[in-house]
C-alpha cells in the first residue's frame, strides 16, 4: 500500500492550488486492451498496453472484470521497471493498478503496460466487457506534478461461440413466432368451422396482428450505448430519461428495463411508460413483461427472472436493481428472456439486439 499513500499525496498535493499551480498536460496518453476469445475453463492472459506517453511518473486506476472471470496473477510490463507496480487485492472487481517509479523520474515508454491472467469460471458463456475507469485518487502525473490527460480504450472477453448462442437465440424465437402463427391458425379455422360471423372477427385479429408483425420488422437492431440517453431503433434515434450503465459489483452492462423491453417487441418506445406491455408492481418492486407467449418477470434486488413461473437464475447472480426510479437489469438476460440475439461492442460499449 506504499505506493499508493505516495500517489494519493501526490494527487492531493497537486489539488491545493494556495500552495502549487498545476496545468493539464497535453496529451494523448491512452489505456487500452483488445478482445480476447476464450473456452469455459480456460486461464488466458489480457495485456494492458500504453500509448501516446508524454512522460509520466505514476498512473493508477481501475479495471472492471465481470464476474464470469477470476483474476489470478497480476505481471508487470515494460514501461515500468519490476519494483513500481503494487499489486493489490484481487478476489473481486474493480482492480486497482498502480504505478509510481520510487526514483521520481518520468517515463516515455509506449507498449505492455501489464499483463493480467484471468481464469473461465465454469459455466460461462457469451461476451463480456472488460473496462478501466479513474477515481478521485487515481490518474497520471509527470514529475512536475502536472495532471496528464488520460482516454481509455476497453477490451473484451468472448467465452465460448457467442456467435453459435446468438444463432440459437435467433432459432428459438423464430420457433417461438412460428408456434404462435400456427396456433392462431389453429383457432381460426375451428372458429370458421363454428360461425362465419366469429370467422370474420378473426381475420380483422390475425389482420391486425400481422400489422403489428410488418411494423416490428421495420428495424432489426436496438442499439443502447455506456453513459448515453439516445437509443438507436434501426436508424432511428430517439432520446430517453435513463442511460445504460456498467454496474460496479458485477462489471455487467444494465439498461432500464421497460425502456428496452418496449422496443425490442416493437411497441411505442418513446411512450414507454404508458405501454400495456409492461406491468409494474410497486409492492413487490417488480416488473412483468407481457409477451403473447409468456410472461417474464424483474425484481429489485433479485438474480432470479421468473417465467411463467418458473425461476430462472441470471449469470454469475448478477441482480436487477432501481436506480433514479427506473427499473435496471442486465442487458444479457433481457435479451435471452425475450429471444433475441445479444452482441456486445466493446470498442463504442454498446449493447446491440437483434430483432428478426
């Protein structure tokens, strides 16, 4: 913990501007990973690397794993020397990474920064973000004690075919529509067969309905973004009161539920609190999707998503939560609950579903 009382006295001294002023540098210093694709079980290396150095003296901040990996062992790069990395706690996320050279020199070195070896825990399976973030005693200083701009550049982690998953996402929703089409046609023919009025009634239903179905395939992607309140529908934009997330116990993207739910079954999503697709339960702080197959059911504070019934636990036992009023839950298992498929972009930090 040395090294880090020295950065946090540091960063407090350069914050007093009575005693020294302090400029930010100009500099495109930069933290950044790339994807990674691994198997269930498997230990895999994850090179951190630096670029842009102006020359810097220390640096410090977080990486945000999710909980599908175990962090083993921690390895310096080459921009530092061997004794100015402190290697801290690493049973949970975020890691904290720091470095300051004891000789209170700067360094202009560009490349592997560090290396961490992560562990597949067992049973993990699809794509997962692997962050860096900074808080109030973390950043980058030159031996003048001037602040140097830092930009991050995220990683990520494929555990098994997620392409393969992603298929059979697509399948079993269009085995899912295929078996509600073949149904209705089941009933109209039975109601034909009892009352021509009633006949009539049906196909202004099954008109309507495949209305709805056209409208749907208007679009085949919902793309919400990190830290942004505009969701893309296809190619449209439209603007909402609440911005996915990374939730910082878990590493897991969350996005406000009936916002995303909405238009992912093609209803009115800039209407999205009015919509009879969602039903809310204040007492149980609960939030049930309506689908014309199944019911799929939210609670605050629980990993379990219920449908029709049957509880179904979420990865790694991340949990939905309400945050500003707004009903939160990993942007993954939304996504399988309702059958669609589920892509990660690491590089944008946007959860993309597909719709088909």
């Amino acid at each position: 913990m040395k090294i880090k009382k020295i950065v946090a006295a540091l960063l407090t001294a350069v914050m007093v501007p009575t005693f020294m002023s302090f400029e930010a540098f100009a500099a495109e210093l930069t933290v950044s990973a790339e994807n990674v694709s691994v198997s269930e079980g498997e230990k895999f290396d994850f090179p951190v690397k630096l670029s842009g150095n102006p020359g810097i003296m220390t640096v410090g901040f977080n990486v945000n794993y999710p909980e599908a990996l175990t962090l083993k062992s921690v390895k310096n790069g080459e921009v530092f020397e061997d004794n100015c990395l402190e290697t801290g706690p690493m049973d949970k996320s975020p890691y904290t990474v720091s470095f300051l050279d004891p000789s209170i020199k700067d360094t202009s070195k560009n490349g592997v920064l560090l290396t961490l070896t992560f562990e597949v825990k067992q049973g993990a399976n699809g794509e997962y973000p692997i962050s860096f973030s900074t808080d109030s005693l973390s950043g980058a200083l030159n031996v003048n004690e001037e602040w140097i701009d830092m930009s991050f550049k995220d990683g990520s982690v494929v555990i098994g075919d997620a392409e393969e998953k992603q298929t059979e996402l697509i399948t079993k929703r269009q085995e899912d529509k295929t078996t509600l089409v073949t149904t209705e046609q089941t009933t109209a023919v039975t109601t034909e067969q009892t009352s021509e009025e009633t006949t009539e009634e049906s196909t202004e239903q099954t008109e309507g309905e495949s209305k709805t179905d056209e409208n749907t395939a208007l679009f085949d992607t919902i793309k919400l973004t990190i830290g942004s309140n505009i969701v893309l529908i296809g190619d449209k934009e439209l603007e909402m009161d609440a911005k996915p997330y990374i939730q910082s116990q878990s590493s897991s993207t969350l996005v406000p539920l009936r916002f995303a739910s909405v238009a992912i079954l093609g209803g009115d999503a800039s209407n999205s609190d009015s919509s009879d697709l969602i039903e809310w339960d204040p007492e149980k702080k609960s939030a049930t999707i309506h689908l014309p197959q199944k019911d799929v059911t939210f609670t605050a504070d629980s990993s379990e998503i219920i449908i029709d019934s049957e509880a179904v636990e979420m990865d790694y036992g991340v949990k939905a939560e309400i945050t500003e009023g707004r009903m939160y839950i990993p942007f993954r298992a939304l996504g399988n609950a309702l059958g669609v498929a589920v892509d990660w972009d690491a590089e944008s930090k946007t959860a993309i579903y597909t719709v088909k």
